[in-house]
C-alpha cells in the first residue's frame, strides 16, 4: 500500500475520532483554557525544548546512524498527535486544553520543526539541505483536529437529540477505522519495521516513556491540576508520527528517516493506555 494512501487512510480514521470527541465538548470547555495560561505556557516548554534535548541525548548515548537519529529528532519535533486528545478524553484528562495545544504546537512547527530538523541533518548526517516550511503538512493537522471537533461541538449545540443519537455509532465507528489504518501501516512496512526495530525500538521507547512522564510530572510539580496535567502528558506523549513520516518520505524524500516514527507509533498506543490509566486511576483532584 502507497505511504500517502496510509496516510489519508489514517487521517481519515483520526478525523471520526475528533468528531466523536467534539460531540462531548461544549464552547465553554474552551473559554476554562483561558483560566490556566501556566498549564499552557508549561507544555509548550516541554515540547519546544525538554523533547528535543531528550531526543537528541537518547540519539547520542545510543550511538544511532545518522538517518535513524535524524528520525527521532524529527519525531521529537512533531507536534503532538491527534490521537493525543482521545487518550485524554479516555483517561479524564481536560481535552479542550489538549486540543489547543495541538493547535499550537502545529502552527509554532513551520518555524521549529525545520530548524530542528535542518540542525538534525547537519549534525548527523552532515548535509546542509533547507527543509522547506510543511505549510500543507500542519494545515491538515488544523483540519483533521479543529475541522470535524468543531462539527461535533455545533451538532451538540444546535441539535443536542441527533448528537446524542450519533454519539455510540460514531464512537465505535471511530475505534475500528483507528484499528484498521493502524494494522494496514505496519502490515505494509513490515519488514522495514522488523530490520530496523533492533536498532532504534529502544531508543523509542524510551523517548516515549521519558515524554509521557515529563509532561505529566513537569505540570504537576509546579502545581498544575491533575486533569490539565494529564492532557499535557498526552499532547507531549504522543506525537503526530503521521506528520513525522509523510515529511520523511516527501519532503526528506528518505524512507529510512521514516523508520523511528513508524517503531514509535507502535509503542504509543501500549504505553500511553498505561499510563493513563496509572495517572487517573485516583480519580480527579
């Protein structure tokens, strides 16, 4: 299967996704983001400085081959992903937060991710090539999260009875066309994922673990309530490995630098639920 195909294919799953969560959000979820600019301003931090410095810390002391590192600098420097604010809605983290952060954190990448990624090359690979602004990238980002979110939230407002009735349809539609795109991407990438898992698989897990934790413990310590902590945790946890490896295989146009952000996506789905149900699982403070 073509790498743009499974990339439609999952931003179209991930789109009934955010529709399913835009019919449980309200504009007033929204309007309570204003009362917490520390939250905000703390996982902005995390994911324009700590991710990057971790990714890079983790490309060293593993000694990973140049395009391997240049995949997870490029990984660290995606925006969170969508998927981000589904874990929080399931794990009562403040999902309104989360999707302002990934519509942030997506406008802020035109000028972060190509000066990251740019470095990236440099550095390991030793190349001077400009990576051009991924305008068209971050635009669908915007229309996969705010565009079917935003659907949500107006049927919910303007006719509350049709979206109580397509609340159960759209949410198991939802978990089975996320299933299935998943399933189609690493059934086709097999046997790259298989030869390179070796090499980079601990390295991203481990950036998993260190971003899931540090956004959820950076939050905490400077007294950030526990639901915007947990949505922040998830935004800097889960990153948008779509963007990662659609950037690495038609703007870098390198399959390779693809690889880490296909290995991750794998272990985000486990680690995430994990730790979103250890955080939450005391309930609400």
């Amino acid at each position: 299967m073509d790498i743009v195909l499974l990339t439609r294919l999952l931003s179209i799953a991930l789109s009934i996704v955010m529709l399913g969560l835009g019919l449980h959000l309200t504009t007033a979820d929204f309007a309570r983001v204003i009362r917490y600019p520390k939250a905000a301003f703390i996982g902005l931090v995390c994911q324009l400085l700590l991710l990057p410095a971790v990714a890079f810390a983790l490309c060293t002391a593993f000694s990973l081959s140049g395009n391997l590192a240049v995949g997870v600098m490029l990984l660290s420097a995606s925006p969170g992903g969508i998927t981000a604010n589904l874990y929080s809605h399931l794990f009562r983290g403040d999902v309104a937060l989360n999707i302002t952060l990934t519509a942030v954190n997506s406008l802020l990448s035109l000028v972060t991710l190509p000066l990251i990624v740019s470095f990236s090359l440099a550095h390991f690979l030793s190349a001077q090539q400009q990576i051009p602004l991924p305008t068209d990238k971050v635009l669908q980002v915007f229309a996969v999260v705010l565009v079917p979110v935003s659907i949500g939230i107006l049927l919910r407002h303007f006719a509350a009875p049709l979206a109580h009735k397509l609340n159960r349809p759209v949410k198991i539609l939802s978990v089975v066309a996320l299933v299935l795109a998943i399933a189609a991407a690493i059934i086709d990438q097999r046997q790259s994922l298989i030869e390179n898992f070796r090499a980079v698989g601990a390295v991203t897990l481990l950036f998993n673990i260190i971003s899931l934790t540090a956004g959820y413990l950076a939050p905490r310590i400077f007294g950030v309530a526990k639901p915007q902590a947990i949505a922040i945790g998830m935004e800097i946890g889960i990153h948008n490995s779509t963007l990662a490896i659609a950037i690495a295989t038609t703007v870098l146009m390198n399959s390779a630098i693809a690889m880490p952000a296909a290995i991750y996506s794998i272990f985000m789905f486990t680690t995430a639920a994990m730790f979103g149900y250890l955080v939450a699982r005391r309930g609400q403070e």
